[in-house]
C-alpha cells in the first residue's frame, strides 16, 4: 500500500517542480486512488483525489471512465458518468495547484486518465 501512496506523492513533487512553465495540458492533470480501507456491499472504497498540477485554471475536465460502477453513490455534483467519459466538477473551472476528491466502493479500482480539459489563461 505503501507504493501507491509514494507514487503520488512524488507525482505531485514532480508538479509542483514544474511550477514555473506557463503551458498547461493534460499531463498536469494527476489522479490519485487510494483504498481506504472500509468495505461497503463487500466492495473495496477508493478515495480519489484529482489535483491541477498548473498555475493556470483548467475547466471542463474530462477523465476516462469506461465501465465506471460504484456499489457507493457518487457526488455528481464532483463526478458525473457521460458514456465511457466522466466531467469533473459539473464543468466548473479547477483553479491551479487545487484538487477535488469523491470516493467510490468497487473492485478491482478503476484506472483513469484525463482526457480532456480547457486551460483558462494564467
């Protein structure tokens, strides 16, 4: 358990260093799952945390999700499903160097990735 969670970290190590390039894509865009321990239904439940990696806003933030079940209901308000697509945060704008976290009860976890996003200018 110990990997995942130095993973990320060095992930958002690895940002923050990165801090002064104004170019945002994607690839500033980091997720985070980790267990947290309790079972719900006998389901695993993850916390994930999506963190803006950029000084500059990003909105309209999309992850894959493809097959995205939860036993646990999930704020749509932070992660609404749309097809093998989910948007963050209804759309709304996630400032630099921010994040927003849902968790969610499945096994095994599901690996997603940003796959879209607007930069907002810095």
């Amino acid at each position: 358990m110990a990997s995942p969670v130095k993973a990320f970290v060095a992930v958002l190590i690895l940002g923050l260093v990165t801090e002064g390039l104004c170019a945002c894509s994607l690839n500033d865009i980091n997720i985070g799952t980790v267990r947290t321990g309790r079972e719900i239904q006998g389901k695993s439940e993850w916390n994930v945390t999506v963190i803006n990696n950029c000084k500059c806003t990003q909105s309209k933030i999309k992850l894959t999700c493809q097959g995205f079940q939860s036993v646990e209901a999930v704020d749509q308000n932070i992660f609404l499903k749309q097809g093998d697509n989910c948007l963050l945060i209804k759309g709304d704008s996630l400032p630099g160097f921010r994040s927003v976290g849902f968790s969610y009860a499945w096994d095994p976890p599901f690996v997603m990735f940003p796959s879209d996003s607007v930069v907002e200018t810095c």
